[in-house]
C-alpha cells in the first residue's frame, strides 16, 4: 500500500484556511502538476483510505475535492485506464474512525462505490447500527476504539484489496506507519518556507520509537512548479523499522 503528501521545505502539509473551519493545502505549495501525480496514483488503486474528516468537510463544504479520480475532461484518460485494467470506474472507500462521526448525507455522493468503515470494539453501538442501516459496511480493526493498523489492513485484504491508497491526513499516515504496514511514501516537496503556528505536518500521534527507515526509490527536479518555485518529487520505500 501507499501513499502521498505536498509539503513545504519546513515541513508544512496544511495551514488554516482564512474562509473555512479547517485545514487545507496552502495554495503557495499545491499545483496542477502535483494534482496530476494524486489522480494518477488514485487510479492504479482498487481501494482509498480516508477519514471520518474528509466525510465531515465535504458535509460542511470545506473538502478540497472529490475523491478520486476526478470527474470531466481532465481525468478521462485515467477512468478509461482504469476499465481497460479490469477496474472499476472509481476506486472503493475505506473510512478510518474512532468517533463514527460520519455524516450520513457525505456518503451518498460515492454511493457507486463499496464503503467501509473500520473502527474498534468499544465505538458507539448506536453510531454503528445507524451506518449500518445505511447500507455502509462497518469492520471492527481495534481492541479499544481505534482503528489499529495492522489489524485494519488484514481486514482489507480478506475483502480482496491488494493496491491500497492512503489519501488520509496525518492521523491515519501516522496509525499505518507505526503498524509498519505502509510500503511506499510519494512526496512532493514544494521549494517555499510556509512558517506559521498551527499546521499538520506529516504524522500526528506518539513518537515512532525505532523510527521506520525511508530508502529513497526515485527522485525527480521539477523547475516549473509551484509558480517556478520548484520542487522535488521523491519516492520512498518503507523498511519496517528494526525492533
């Protein structure tokens, strides 16, 4: 499994958002071209991982996008890949929460897909029952209320996904890295200093103690973008980190 970020070169991946409650890509780092790279990472996957979050932004109007792959013009050359490949049109879902907290009338926009949510054992019964009810299938990956890695993925994997995308937050990267259960990290550096106070960076949650090692796979000079800032796009592959 893998997945992406666009960062600043201080390690910025989102800043507040002066019109929205949450969160977003600054605009000094996203381009086209990085845009690009995401569908097309998107469309060789069978399965996206997200978040309760993305569900409660796209309710409130404050998600950057759809889920890929992205509807028009744009990205029909990679929805027709994807059914010359003998995938479906669009990649299914899997939704990682320890809350639930997941608005129902979100989930309706991808109602062509297969929607998963996992969670742990001691989730609201209630919330579970009303997802259910709602025709989403919920997976328990957890002894407490959280969604563990590991256990998240197996889960994923007896249901048939082999080419898994995380397009989560820091939150989720965090939870798949510890479980050591992510191979390949594509990183975007954009060539600008954001600063700031409040921001996510790559991984939120406790220190990854022994750090898992990053075996740098490609690396390619991109002179053009952002705005002739420049960036670099890197591919890591992901040792487990020795115990």
């Amino acid at each position: 499994m893998y997945s992406n970020f666009v960062t600043s070169l201080d390690g910025r991946i989102a800043l507040p958002r002066t019109d929205q409650n949450t969160r977003g890509v600054p605009p000094a780092i996203g381009s086209a071209r990085d845009w690009r790279l995401y569908q097309e990472l998107a469309a060789q996957s069978d399965l996206l991982i997200t978040s309760a979050r993305y569900f409660r932004q796209f309710a409130g109007g404050e998600a950057q996008d759809h889920l890929p792959v992205g509807p028009g013009d744009a990205f029909a050359d990679l929805r027709q890949w994807r059914l010359d490949q003998g995938f479906s049109a669009q990649p299914d879902v899997a939704i990682f929460s320890a809350s639930l907290d997941i608005p129902v009338e979100a989930l309706q926009a991808y109602s062509e897909r297969q929607l998963h949510v996992l969670t742990g054992a001691q989730a609201d019964p209630q919330r579970i029952e009303a997802l259910r009810s709602a025709g989403i299938s919920v997976h328990i990956a957890g002894d407490n209320n959280k969604v563990d890695g590991a256990r998240a993925i197996a889960v994923l994997q007896g249901l048939g996904y082999r080419h898994i995308y995380a397009v989560a937050g820091p939150s989720v990267f965090h939870t798949l890295v510890r479980a050591g259960v992510l191979q390949r990290l594509y990183l975007t550096m954009a060539h600008r200093i954001l600063g700031g106070k409040d921001f996510d960076t790559l991984a939120w949650g406790a220190e990854l103690d022994p750090a898992p090692v990053m075996k740098l796979h490609t690396l390619f000079y991109d002179a053009y973008a952002p705005d002739d800032a420049g960036q670099l796009l890197a591919c890591y592959d992901i040792e487990p980190a020795a115990v």
